[in-house]
C-alpha cells in the first residue's frame, strides 16, 4: 500500500482547521455544559446526602420524642394510682371518722334516754311511794298488813 503524501497533508490541515473550528465553537460549549452537568450532579448528591442526614435527624428526635412520651405517659399512670390511692385512704379515713362520730353521738342519745327513763323512774317511785306512805297512814296497820301493801304496790309498779 502506497502512502499518496498529499493527500495525507490535505487530511492533516483539514484536520487541523476542524479541530480549531470545533474547539473554538464547539468544545468550548460543549465541556461548559459537561462542566454544568457535572456540577449539577454533585449538587444533586450533596442534597441526598443532606436530606439523608436530615431524615436521620430527624428519625433520632422522633425516637427521642417517643421515649419522652412514653416516659412521660408512665409518669402520670404512676401518679394517678399515687393520687387514687391517697383518695382511696381518704375515703376510708373519712368513712372511719364518720362511723366513730356516728357511734359516739348514738352513746350520747342512749346515755341521756337512760337519764331521762331513771329520772321517769325516780318520779314514779317517789310519787309511788308518797302514796304507799299515805295509804299506810291511813290504814295504820301492822308489819304483816303493811309488807303485803308494799308487795302489792311493787307488783303494781313492775307491771307498768
């Protein structure tokens, strides 16, 4: 094979002059928009990268916040069986009280209903036995006479 040497010089500066033209007019633009894509690109993974930190932030405080909750939520359980049994300790207390109140008071109304029937009682006797003594003036009698009397008005007071 034989080499044609100028044709092989035309090629060259056809060659020459093509490339200058395209780095003047083409290569410029062209690895300008490769250079924009390029960064574009990287802009785009660095905004994934970001995001995922974020979401992973964000993950953690949620977490965070979740314990806190539940953390919180166990709180106020402890402290309502707290408070309820306190209530409850107060409602027994109270009941306690009130029963002891209840069965004082009834002590008192027993204890003066028993003054007032001794006081009834005291006035029946007298009365009774003021009659017993009139009627034994009246009658005077013997001891016989007058133990039967006695007896007999006894008998009478029990049976009222």
């Amino acid at each position: 094979m034989d080499i044609v040497w100028s044709n092989f010089f035309i090629q060259l500066i056809a060659f020459g002059i093509l490339y200058w033209l395209l780095s003047r007019y083409a290569f410029g633009p062209l690895l300008s928009i490769m250079e924009q894509r390029k960064q574009f690109v990287k802009e785009q993974l660095d905004n994934a990268e970001n995001s995922r930190k974020q979401a992973e932030q964000q993950f953690e405080e949620q977490k965070q916040t979740l314990q806190q909750a539940r953390k919180d939520a166990y709180e106020i359980i402890e402290q309502a069986k707290q408070t309820s049994s306190k209530q409850a300790d107060e409602i027994l207390q109270t009941a306690k009280s009130e029963a002891s109140r209840l069965k004082d008071d009834a002590v008192k109304d027993i204890e003066t209903e028993k003054n007032k029937a001794i006081a009834a009682l005291r006035g029946q006797v007298s009365g009774m036995s003021v009659m017993i003594a009139s009627k034994i003036i009246e009658k005077q009698i013997d001891d016989k006479s007058q133990e039967q009397l006695v007896n007999q008005y006894l008998n009478e007071v029990g049976s009222k």
